[in-house]
C-alpha cells in the first residue's frame, strides 16, 4: 500500500502531481467540518498537508500512530504544537523563501493604497461621483524621501526595506539579530530600540512571525510613540497588534492610517474597522500570486518525498532541527 497522505484542503496541482506517483492521497472535504474529519482520517495517515488556519495540536498527533510528518503549506507553523511533535518524533516542515518578493510587492501596494488613498479614489469614479480636478482635492500622502521603518528584518522585511530604496527612503530596521549586510550594502540602520524606530518612522512595516514574545507588540503604548503622520502596515499575523487598541488610533487620529493584510480572528473583522476610512485592507493575500502558491506546493510535496525516503527534509522547522 501506498503511504497515504490527508491534505486538509486542496494545494495546486503542481504538488500533487509530484506526490500522486507514490502516495494515496485524500482531500477532506471542504464543506464538512475539518475537526470531525480529522478525527475520522487521521488514523490512518503517514503524512498531513495543514494550512496555517488549522490548528494540530498533541491530541490530533496522538490520533495519527503511524504520522511521520506534517506539511504545513505556509512560512509560520503556529498553528501545530512543535513540542509535542518533537516528543512524538513527528517532523513538521513550512515553506520559506518562495513567498518572499510576493509578500514585499503587497506591503507596498499596502503602503501606496492607504497613503495614496486609492481605495477611496477607486470607489469616487465607480459612483460616477468625481467632481473634477481641484487644487486640494484627495489629497494624499507623499512617501518618497520619507522614512521607512521595518520591524523584523528577515526576508520579508529586507525585500521590503530594499523596494523602499527605490524611493530614496530612509530605511531603519530592528530585528533580532544585526543584519551588517543590509547596513554595509543598502543603507539600512539599525535601531536598538522599538520606541525609538516607532518615533522616528514615517511609514511602519511588522515584519516579525507570530510568537509568545511578538503578541500585542503594537498595542497604545507604542501605536503612542509613533507619529500622527504615521502608517502602520502590517503582513504577517493579526495577533502581533492589539487590534482593539488599533482601532481607537485609528479613530481618535493618534496615527494616520494603516494597511493590514491579516487580522485578530480570521476570517471576522469587526465592524468598527470597516468603518474605518483611514485603512485599506486586504483578505490575507500576502503569498496570492500564481508563481508563490504554486512553489509552495512544490515545497509541500518535496519535503513528504524527503521524509518517506529517509532524508532529512529541506525544510524542517527550526525547533526540530537541533
């Protein structure tokens, strides 16, 4: 028999193609509740494909006796307990590097819709209601030569503070470890400080994964330290802001807008933030490109081929690969 992978929803083709050869795999069904299922399927399962919106805990592991490895399609894995992985031997794998440029491109689209007020001018020309061309009308704000202030400086936020160059922004980074590269090579500065980097910073891009240590790091305090000209944009996990906190900012004028691709309770978003007409959002799109999604997959499907072969697989987590 062949090993049977269960995929908790469908990937591209592109990663089934490589896996369907030598693998039996099964697709829960999407219109049925995942918890249930996975009780049911797992049983039976070598290996898991989850999404990040899919929570694996040690309970759902110890369902899966024969479990060798879950895939997550996705960079962050908070979603999977790594500890109780660890001590079931169970290997979990991500997919990094390949939703870098994409994640950028849409920080930036953030950036210029929010200040640019793009959205608003879209909906002004779709009800016929633009009044003609006037000195002072819509007027947005300017980015070029402003400062740019990345929080996390790793891929992601490297790819974003690199584009920022481009319009010869100031760019200033904090980030867990010193990235000299970045300073030697393109500029960057580094600030020890997050007080400090939020004072000084036009536009703010999060940047960071979704840990114990990053929850509620932007809540009043530093959304206080920031400018009333400031923007705040943020890609990588809602819970990294404290979004009730966010809101009143945003309401009371504290900072001038904000760009978000990811929010506190996926997939609700409260009404008092779609009331708010200082943010653009967008609905967790940040690796929604044809090329990004697809080598994604590819990373899934090369990583199950990896363990079922008994090699180490290239993208085995960080915590398991002591």
């Amino acid at each position: 028999m062949k090993p049977k992978v269960l995929c908790t929803h469908h990937i591209p083709k592109k990663g089934i193609v490589l896996l369907e050869k030598n693998f039996d795999i099964e697709v829960l069904d999407n219109n049925l509740t995942v918890s249930d299922q996975l009780k049911e399927k797992l049983p039976e399962a070598q290996y898991l494909i989850s999404l990040l919106s899919i929570q694996i805990s040690k309970h759902h592991m110890e369902l899966a006796p024969n479990l060798k490895g879950i895939a997550n399609y996705a960079v962050g894995y908070n979603n999977i307990d790594i500890e109780a992985a660890k001590e079931l031997g169970i290997k979990v794998t991500n997919t990094p590097d390949v939703l870098t440029n994409a994640t950028a491109d849409l920080v930036w689209a953030l950036i210029l819709a929010v200040t640019r007020r793009i959205i608003e001018g879209d909906a002004i020309c779709r009800q016929n209601s633009f009044p003609g061309w006037s000195p002072e009308y819509m007027l947005g704000y300017e980015v070029t030569g402003k400062t740019l202030g990345i929080i996390g400086a790793g891929r992601i936020g490297s790819a974003v503070g690199k584009r920022g160059i481009g319009f010869d922004m100031k760019i200033i980074y904090k980030s867990m470890t010193r990235k000299l590269e970045l300073e030697e090579k393109y500029g960057f500065i580094h600030y020890p400080s997050l007080n400090d980097l939020l004072g000084d910073a036009d536009i703010v891009s999060l940047n960071v994964p979704y840990t114990n240590e990053t929850h509620h790091l932007i809540s009043k305090k530093e959304l206080e330290e920031m400018k009333s000209s400031s923007y705040l944009i943020n890609t990588t996990r809602g819970k990294v802001i404290n979004e009730s906190d966010l809101i009143e900012a945003l309401e009371t004028g504290l900072i001038a807008g904000a760009g978000l691709d990811v929010f506190y309770e996926e997939p609700f978003i409260s009404e008092r933030m779609r009331k708010l007409k200082n943010i653009v959002m967008t609905p967790h799109i940040g690796s929604a490109t044809t090329n990004a999604r697809n080598a994604m997959a590819i990373i899934v499907a090369k990583n199950i081929i990896a363990i079922e072969a008994g090699n180490k697989p290239p993208n085995l987590v960080p915590e398991l690969n002591k």
